[in-house]
C-alpha cells in the first residue's frame, strides 16, 4: 500500500509506569515500519522524513525535537514557528488529557533528555516553556499534552463531545479566551467497516449496495440499503446469533476442557445460551469509568429479566482490568460472581481479542455501552455492530452523544454531566432496568403473523442505513484530508525560511509590546436598524497590521457566538500610533451585549495557537 507522505499518520504512545510510578517516555524514531490499523495506512517513522503528519496527545517530547532539528537543519526555521502537525486527542479517560502526561523535571531529564543526541540545538528552557501553562514558572511541572499543542498545526478531539470538553480542559493554554473558541475541533471516529461484518452481512451489502461500495464517497449507500425486505433483516439477525452462540459454546468448552473439567460440565456448557433469544452483548476494558457492573445493582431484577420463560434474555461479557488497576479487577470479580447466578443466561468469555471481538459484535442484537459522561473520548466498539444489524444501547457519550436518535437505538442519561456519580449511577441504573423491560426486550419479541418483530426491525434498518456509512472510516479519513491534512499540508509549504522568520518577528513584536496596547473612547449609535460602532485602539510599536479589532457577542442559543471584524479609518488625531476602528451590526439584539477586543493578526498565523494574546474592553 503507497502512502502520500503529507498524510501518515504518526502513532507513538507514552505511558505512565505503573510498576514503581516512572513514566515510559520511550519511542523507537529509528524503525519505521508500516501497518494497516482500521484499513488506514499508518505509519511508525522517524519524524525527520515528514513533512505534515498527524499524533496522538501522547507522543514524546523527542518527536517534537527532531522534527525541530529537521526543520532546523533544513530551512533554519525558528522552534516557536515550527510547521504544525495535527495533534488527535484520543484519551480513554478525558481527565487524563492533562494529568495523566504530567511528568516531573527530574523525571524529563532522567528519561528523556540525557537520550537526546548532543548536539541538540534546541534551546532547553524554551522547550520546557512550550509544556507549561504559564511558560515562566520554573516550578510546574512539564506537561506532555501543553507540549503537543504548542506543536501543532491543529487540534482535534474524536467526538463533538470530546472535542468540547478538550477546550475545557485545555483552556489554561489560552487565557481570557471564551472557552468555544479554544482552538480544538473534532472529527468523529469511524470504524473500518469491511473489518467488522459477517459473511452474512457482507452478502446483504452487496446485494442491496454493490461489492464497490466502501470504495467511493458512500453516494446512495443508505437510500439502498433501507430498500432491503424485514425478512432479509431477520435473516441476517438470526444467523448472526446463531454463529455466536455456537462460537461461544465451542470456546467454552475447550477453555474448560484445558482446565481438566469432568464431562458432565462440558456436556452443560456446550448447550449453555439459546440461538433464538434476545441477546445482549459488551466486551471492555475493566476500568472505573466504564461502569461495567451498572446492570449489577439490582441482581435480582437482573435475573428476573434473564430467566423470564416468555421472553428471556441473555448476555455475552468479555474484557480485562489492568493488572495494577484494582477497581478494575474487582468490578470483574463481581461479574464473575454473577456468572455463577446465572449459569446458561450468561456468558463470560476469557482472553479477550480482536477475534473475540469479531464474533461479538457480529452476533449480539444489542451491544451496551455504559461509561460515565464525558470521559469517554469517542468509543468505536458500538460502531463495529452497525453493519451487522446490531442496535445500540448506550450512555448519551462520546460518538453516541451526536449519533443517537430514537429510531435508531436507545440511550441512557440525560445528556449532561453530574457531580454526584452515586446518585448519578443508582438512577441510571434504574432507567436501564425500565429501559430493557419496558421497551427493549417487547420490541424483541413482539411478532407480527409471519414471526417478524417489525418494531425491532425499523430500528435495524435505520441504524445500518443511518449509522454504518456516517461512523465509517470513509467518511472520518474524508474529513481528516479534507479539514486537516490537505490545509496544513499547504501551510507546511507556505512557511518557507524567509516567511518563518517573519513570522518569528512577528511573534516578537506581539509579545514585547501587548501589554501596552489600551482602548480609547468607544461609541455606539443605532440608526437604520444597524448598531454603528467606533472604537480607538492604541497600538504602542505595533504596527495596525499585526492586530485585528472585532466586535463580539455571546450567542443567545447553542450557536457559536458573533464575532465581526472592524475596519481601520485612519489615524486618531494628534496620536502617533492609535487608530479609529468602525463597524456595524444588526439592532437585532441591545448594543452592550456587543464587546470590542484586540488579537493579534498575521496571514500566515494560527491564531490564538500560535498567539493566545487577547485584549478586551471589559
């Protein structure tokens, strides 16, 4: 597979020692090797062969180095305006965004800078300024994550969620910004679908969409796919389930067999679930935040639910807890407890896998997602069921929080976040129960005169139509080209030497002499249903160039908020260096909710990445 370099995609992990609580910095930048994650092409090199490249949060601080010593040696372009990579934040817990890539001085050095070459031309203090909040204070510690944006390009969370709550956390990098315009976008996960579906489904998307159909722009794909019969549907459900309950059967018996059990325990797990009963599925990492033992508190309801003779249900679990993680291991303990309770309704399969994985996500009905709102970052298990005709049930988070209708699943919480995590889960907990019985499990099993349950089987449809090309790696590496790599890929080329050290003086003139920039008089009259403003700005030695004044306004609802550049008018009166600004807004809305503000301005700057410098009237 060729990959245009301006478009690989760096993938370099940084992960906090759990042994004796060092912190693993190390990445290999002298093997470059190639690999297909998700059917993207990614690629592990030495940073000094890319030009534009993409990385996760975690990459090391000697990534950063060599690109700038690349650069340097190359075209002598200054560290502060080095080419920018796209940093993608891709946390499994949000928080950690921050403080889990905090690393101590002692430790930097230790690890990191004792291994960099000796002639390193980066200066050591402005580096270490570059992974602080406040840049000045030799007293914080480094931080990995304020690095990586101060190296980028452009930053980009992996849901609409994510993405909001990065520029919360992030905001300390930008100081007096209003928090919806902290310079972090976001491009939703997708999953490589072709990876993900059964033979089965594989079969029904060609017949409704063409063998060609994950190869293009995705066009008629969903209009297609809903034309197919409820009886296809069903088919592909039951065959699906019945694969995965005879997988699960024959994997549990050589998993006992291998542990000596006797015949009568394999005979009883060979025929444990039902291949026509509703079945529920979540495989994970056994973590805090994920919540896997929601559906435990109330067993017995749970069991009520399972051992129903009308209308059973059964569950498929599979995941791991970290081995340092004891919360983890215990909400694992309590499922294995359960397991017992529930003998032939339950299932938990060991050794969890990509391969385990597969047979899941191609089998169950319904796939349960649970974490604890807002950390998780985007979740792509839930999306890999999609192609198979699989619905979900999950916590309005990450991915689920922007894709989540009605007709296309079902949802848990409120949409919003809540300090009290008990109450918060006992009452979610109950919604699930009321949610599984009073709607889930009917839909199920609620037949029309042919045996098809066509309540459950609109939602299959609208979900596979919907959902499977939206949350595919069609559309995510589309947008990814299209909104990141191609524009900074453009900009890589633009900032040539001469127009680096540009902008480097640029950068000069801005900080030594923002702090004495100050408004003058600003006036507002309204006439011709137009607000009409006037604003004088003092510039100090900054020349009217390197600022732009604007006039903003919070939005009145879930909108981004107003901002309108005004225009210089000339000099201010018997002043060397101050200017009247003017401009007009609709008097749709009172004039003091208008503020004007000063930032710094340059074509070729990212701005507030590259300047966070702001200046309001109040």
């Amino acid at each position: 597979m060729s990959v245009y370099p301006k478009f690989v995609d760096i993938h370099c992990h940084m992960l906090p020692g759990l042994d004796d609580g060092a912190v693993n910095l190390g990445v290999s930048l002298a093997m470059a090797e190639m690999a297909v994650a998700d059917g993207i092409a990614t690629v592990v090199a030495t940073p000094h062969q890319l030009g534009n490249y993409a990385r996760n949060r975690g990459d090391t601080i000697r990534a950063y180095v060599a690109r700038f010593q690349r650069e340097l040696d190359a075209r002598r372009i200054p560290l502060r305006v080095l080419p920018g990579a796209d940093v993608r934040i891709e946390p499994d817990m949000v928080e950690r965004l921050v403080g889990g890539d905090v690393v101590s001085l002692a430790d930097l050095r230790r690890h990191v800078l004792l291994e960099l070459p000796h002639e390193l031309y980066v200066p050591l203090e402005g580096l270490l300024a570059l992974g602080r909040a406040n840049a000045t204070d030799a007293r914080e510690p480094f931080n990995m994550a304020y690095l990586a944006v101060r190296g980028a390009g452009a930053v980009n969370g992996v849901s609409r969620l994510h993405g909001r709550v990065s520029q919360g956390i992030l905001q300390p990098l930008f100081p007096r910004w209003p928090r919806r315009e902290v310079p972090v976008g976001h491009i939703t996960n997708g999953v490589h679908v072709p990876s993900w579906d059964s033979a089965a489904a594989d079969a029904l998307w060609t017949r409704a969409c063409g063998k060609a159909r994950w190869r293009g722009a995705l066009g008629s794909v969903d209009s297609d796919l809903r034309q197919v019969s409820d009886k296809d549907l069903w088919d592909l459900r039951s065959e699906g389930r019945h694969q995965l309950v005879q997988y699960l059967r024959e994997r549990l018996v050589r998993q006992h067999r291998g542990r000596g059990a006797g015949t009568g325990w394999l005979r009883e797990c060979a025929d444990v679930l039902a291949p026509d009963v509703l079945t529920l599925g979540f495989a994970r990492r056994f973590t805090e935040y994920k919540r896997t033992n929601l559906l435990l508190h109330e067993p017995q309801r749970l069991l009520r639910l399972l051992f129903d003779p009308d209308r059973p249900v059964q569950l498929v679990i599979s995941g791991k807890a970290h081995p340092q993680d004891f919360i983890g291991k215990e909400l694992l303990r309590q499922w294995q407890v359960f397991v017992e309770q529930a003998h032939g309704r339950v299932v938990f399969v060991e050794d969890y896998d990509l391969g385990v994985a597969e047979q899941l996500v191609q089998g169950v009905d319904l796939w349960l997602n649970t974490p604890r709102r807002p950390w998780e970052a985007s979740g792509t298990s839930g999306m890999k069921v999609l192609v198979n005709g699989g619905v979900n049930f999950s916590e309005l988070d990450g991915w689920w929080a922007e894709a989540f209708r009605p007709e296309v699943g079902w949802a848990l919480g409120d949409g919003r976040e809540h300090a009290d995590t008990a109450a918060t889960d006992a009452a979610e907990a109950q919604a699930m129960y009321r949610l599984l019985e009073d709607d889930v499990v009917p839909s199920f099993y609620q037949r029309d005169r042919t045996g098809l349950p066509r309540a459950w089987l609109a939602r299959v449809r609208e979900s596979m139509a919907r959902l499977t090309p939206e949350y595919s790696t069609n559309r995510m590496l589309r947008e990814y080209v299209e909104t990141y790599y191609v524009p900074l890929a453009d900009g890589f080329q633009r900032r040539s030497t001469d127009a680096a050290n540009a902008l480097e003086q640029w950068c000069q003139l801005i900080e030594h002499h923002w702090e004495r920039l100050h408004f003058g008089n600003v006036t507002s009259q309204q006439s011709d249903g137009a607000h009409r403003f006037e604003v004088q700005v003092y510039l100090a030695e900054l020349p009217p160039e390197a600022i732009a004044v604007q006039l903003y306004a919070e939005p009145l609802d879930d909108g981004g908020p107003l901002c309108l550049p005004l225009q210089r008018d000339g000099l201010l009166m018997g002043s060397e260096n101050a200017y009247v600004f003017r401009g007009e807004v609709p008097a749709d809305r009172p004039a003091s909710d208008y503020t004007p503000r000063i930032i710094p301005f340059h074509e070729q700057a990212s701005v507030p990445l590259e300047a966070p410098f702001i200046l309001w009237l109040r």
